[in-house]
C-alpha cells in the first residue's frame, strides 16, 4: 500500500472529449489535444481517455484514433484507455489497434479493460447483438489479448501483427466488487470508477488487495482510483465551475446527454431535490475547491484508500478555467 504522501502519489487525467454547448466534435477533440499537451508539462503520469458512444456530450468513441491523435502531439505521456468496453470488440481487433499505437509509441501505451457497454442498451445491441455472450467471456477474452500482445504468441495460427511481443500493460476497470476479484485472480493493476460510482469503492480495494495473486505484469496490488476535481483560486469560484459537472451528471439521471452546458449561479432552479440527492451520492469522491480545500479533502481520501496512484477527471465549461485546474492539482500534488 502506497504511503500516502501526496507528493509520492503520481497523477494522472481521465479525460472523454466533452462537447460543450456551441461546440463542435472537433473542438472538443482540439481541446483534448491541448489538454494532454498541458499536462505532460505538468509532470502527469498518463492521459486516459474512454470508450462512450451515442452520446451528443462526448466525443470519445473512436478511442484508439483519439489515442494515436494525442500520442502524436506528446513525448513522454503515458496515453491509454480508461477504457476500452472489451465485450464492445473482438480481442484480436484491440490487440491490433494497441499493438500498433505500442509499435508506433513505444513504452508509451497503457490499455484499460471494462465490461460495461458505455452506451445505452439499444445502441450496445447495435454496437455487438451477442454482447451479452461476450460479457460473459470477460475473463477469457482478457487472457486472449494478453497472449495476442504477448512474444510468445509467435507460434500461434492468430497473431496481432503489429502488437505482438509489444506486452501493452494491461489495467482492469470497475465500478463494482466483481472487476476486483477479476484484476486480483489476474495480477493486474485496478482502476476504480470512483468518479461517478463510489458506492462499491472500500469493499472493492479490500477485495482486490486480499485475493491479489503476483502476475508476470505485477509482483504486488497497484490501484488508481478515479475522482473529480474542479480546483480554482477560491472555493466560491470551484462551486460555481462545477455547476457545470452537476448539470452533466443530470444527464446520466435523466438519460438527457446533452453538450455540458454554461455554470448557473444557483443549482436549485435547475434541479429537483431527487436529482440533487442521486447527483451528490454519484460525486462524493469529488474535490471541489480552492488548493487548500482541495488537499484536504484529497488527503483524507488518499489515507482512506492507499492509493498508489490517482487520477483525476475535470469537467469544466470553460477550457482555460480547466486547464488552469489542472496546474492548481499539479501544484497540489508537488507541494
């Protein structure tokens, strides 16, 4: 377990190309681009972006080509997927497309793996209509990219070719206690969408950290819980940003997916006190702030958890203002 020190904990970005009012796909891919350009000056560890589809809000859903955009413009960022929804794809397809990021990237690829369909259920049945056979094949089909990924696979009738032998680190994502018996059993590191479902996160860290069993990846349990943050010079200033983040998140309540729209001054004429309760329940891991409050909150979770590693989603309307809650989390974590 890690130490807890904020300065020895690395961090990283979950970032989904969000589409704000009056923006298009492209300027939100733009953003996405600057934004890892920005945090790799920063002293990030990673840049992770994730799989969603159908969603007017987020752009994220051709991953790997996003992942090849922002690779281009880094040089020493670790850029993955947080994640790729496997039962979305054939095991051999992503061991391709990773394969070659890794081939053109090297050492710089990290592959996040989730069951979930990251869409809603009649477009996941149009994304793969036997998805739910393949959530069942979760486990094997993890095992599957491991070996197309894997030098030792040389010999096999199916190869990935390019990825082959580049042995792209694989991380399993959750939301629930089931992903950390399957990251465990594995030996492989575990990300926890603490970001938007936290309810499940102590018993899953207890579950993965217990049952860990040592993999030729990973010798000891390694986790990254993922939180959000909105940091700015004042907490009034942070509360008023993150109006923004709560409007998004009605969304997923109401199945409402639209662009995240502007801050309002006040939450009440926006939202019904049902929504204000599921909405709170789904941000407690949220780190909304001046520095200070930020640290504190952030401390005091890191304790709680040990994490050995966090990352940090931010969704803010304003992109200066996000960028600049990026710096105010680096300077934090330096401190």
């Amino acid at each position: 377990m890690s130490s807890n020190k904020l300065n020895d904990i690395k961090c990283s970005v979950l970032d989904l190309a969000v589409v704000t009012e009056g923006q298009t796909a492209a300027g939100a891919i733009q953003n996405s681009r600057d934004l890892a350009k920005h945090v790799e000056e920063l002293g990030y560890t990673r840049f992770w972006m994730a799989e969603h589809h159908n969603m007017e809000n987020i752009a994220s859903s051709a991953t790997s080509v996003l992942l090849g955009h922002v690779a281009e413009a880094t040089q020493t960022l670790r850029v993955g997927s947080g994640g790729v929804m496997l039962p979305n794809h054939s095991p051999l397809i992503i061991a391709e497309h990773y394969g070659t990021l890794a081939t053109i990237y090297p050492d710089r690829i990290d592959l996040g793996l989730g069951r979930a369909p990251g869409t809603d259920q009649t477009t996941a049945q149009a994304i793969r209509p036997d998805r739910m056979q393949a959530v069942r094949q979760f486990p094997e089909n993890v095992k599957k990219l491991q070996q197309y990924l894997s030098a030792e696979n040389s010999t096999s009738s199916v190869r990935a070719l390019p990825g082959e032998g580049t042995e792209v680190p694989i991380w399993i994502l959750g939301s629930s206690t089931d992903s950390a018996h399957l990251a465990a059993a594995l030996g492989l590191p575990y990300v926890f969408a603490s970001h938007f479902s936290p309810q499940q996160l102590m018993p899953a860290l207890r579950i993965y950290r217990e049952n860990f069993a040592p993999s030729k990846q990973l010798d000891q349990p390694y986790v990254m819980p993922c939180v959000n943050v909105v940091a700015a010079d004042t907490d009034e200033q942070a509360e008023w940003l993150s109006t923004s983040l709560k409007q998004m998140f009605m969304g997923v309540v109401t199945g409402e997916r639209k662009p995240m729209p502007p801050p309002v001054d006040d939450m009440s004429t926006v939202w019904s006190s049902h929504e204000r309760a599921a909405i709170r329940k789904m941000l407690s891991c949220s780190f909304i702030g001046s520095k200070q409050t930020v640290k504190n909150g952030l401390s005091d979770f890191l304790e709680q958890t040990g994490a050995d590693e966090i990352m940090i989603a931010t969704y803010i309307y304003d992109h200066r203002e996000r960028l600049k809650s990026h710096r105010l989390f680096a300077e934090i974590m330096s401190e």
